[in-house]
C-alpha cells in the first residue's frame, strides 16, 4: 500500500473540495469520498487527528488513515473495498506445504501481541514493492502503539526457533477485523502470519478480514473486491459483536489444514 495522491497541504485539499477536520470533528459520510473521475478515488478528508477516539469512529465507519512524508492526515474509503473472505481463503499448494511443516513443528509457532512494537517497527521498514518509503511514518507508530494499548490493535507474529521471523499488524474492533501491514524475515513468513490470522478468524466465526485495496497477492489468496455499501454495512453489524480474544492456539491450524487444497 501507498498514498495515490501528492496532496501536499490544506489549502490544494480546500481548493479540490475536499473537507477539512479539525480535531474531533465528525467525519463526513463515506458516499460523499472522490471517486473514480477525481484525482485520488476513495480520499474522503484531511487533517483531525490520530488519536484513539478519531481512529475507532474511523475504522468502525469503514475509513482509515494513509499518508506520506509531508502530507497532512488523510482518510480515505476506498470503493470498491478489498476483503478476504475467511472462507475462500486458497493458500497455493506451496504455501500449503509449507503450513503443514511449520504447523507440525514445535519449534515454530504464531503468537499476538507479544512483541507489537517491533512489529510495527518492522513494517515501517519494509517498503511495498515499487515504493521508495514508507506510509508508516512516526506519527502511524504512535497512533498504533496507543491503540493496540487501548485493545484495538493486534500483531500478529511469526516465530521460528525463538526468533521473530516476520508478521503483520491489523485492527480489530468487535469482530470486524481490518489487515495493515506485513513485514517477513524469513520466506513466507509473513504469509504464515496472515494465514494463522485467517486460521483464528474462521475458528471465531470472522467472515471477512478488510484488505483496504486490490492487489494481485491478495487476489492469488481468494481475497476480492465487494461495494463500499456493503462493506459498511457489514463492518457496522461485526463491530457491535463481542470482542475477540487475541489468543492463538495451534489446534486454529486444523481449519485451514484438514480440507482439501
């Protein structure tokens, strides 16, 4: 993932129409975002702030912050919406493999949350494909940190003989659970990770997990784009549903293990 748009500041967003916040000011509705005949489809408003608050009405909304070096904060709402659904979820017969390896080792294993700021940390460092940077500046760290701390913000890791050899970071509130970003290590690390995520969601009932925006890996993976319309209604029905518990178990690998490839 990465910014679309080279908006540099509040006066080129006030000339494009584009909203301004200020900080606690609600958010606009989701429909009224650019969409395909704009600049940068999806982009909803610029600015507020990225504290616990602003972030939970954000993603229970279905918004989210993305932005680059320079750039105010920017939410978007992305139309069509990418989702992985838990039970499409097709691991290649590769990836396959290696799953049944890692799962059937006891010197590896998926953990959450103990070790979130490296995770973090280690995402911030790892660029996309094609990307010079990072979207995960500091101001994303400490707004992650603050909301994992407050219960909404989870990583996900992969272990492999006492060492943290990749994973990801995703926001849960509810159970509408909402993919950030992955950083490996090892090969294939990060895709344990997401497979693991995806393992502890089926088992949860979870039936989708939020991918932001299409991408070819994704697809491979069964993931697929749904209307923005559907998305919300979907997020706002799962974030009313009980918290999850952020633990793993290894019995979670039969879900994805015992059927057919």
């Amino acid at each position: 993932m990465g910014p679309a748009t080279d908006v540099a500041g509040p006066i080129f967003l006030l000339r494009m129409n584009l909203l301004w916040l200020e900080p606690g000011e609600a958010f606009p509705a989701v429909a009224t975002a650019w969409d395909a005949s704009q600049p940068a489809p999806g982009l909803l408003a610029a600015g507020g702030a990225l504290d616990v608050e602003t972030l939970h009405r954000a993603y229970s909304s279905g918004i989210f912050p993305w932005f680059s070096n320079g750039q105010p904060v920017l939410w978007w709402s992305t139309d069509p919406r990418m989702v992985l659904s838990t039970r499409e979820f097709r691991p290649h017969r590769s990836l396959r493999r290696t799953l049944i390896r890692f799962a059937g080792d006891p010197g590896c294993e998926v953990r959450f949350d103990t070790v979130f700021d490296e995770v973090i940390e280690a995402c911030a460092a790892s660029p996309r494909t094609g990307q010079s940077g990072t979207w995960i500046l500091p101001a994303m760290v400490r707004a992650y940190r603050a909301f994992h701390r407050a219960g909404f913000a989870h990583s996900v890791e992969c272990w492999i003989n006492g060492q943290l050899a990749g994973g990801l970071y995703c926001v849960a509130i509810g159970q509408a659970v909402f993919g950030e970003s992955m950083f490996t290590r090892v090969p294939d690390a990060s895709k344990i990770a997401l497979a693991g995520l995806v393992a502890f969601c089926r088992c949860h009932g979870v039936g989708t997990i939020d991918c932001q925006q299409n991408t070819a890996h994704l697809a491979s993976l069964g993931a697929r784009e749904i209307a923005r319309a559907d998305f919300v209604a979907q997020v706002a029905q799962d974030t009313r549903k009980p918290a999850l518990s952020w633990r793993f178990d290894p019995v979670y690998w039969s879900e994805l293990l015992s059927a057919k490839p």
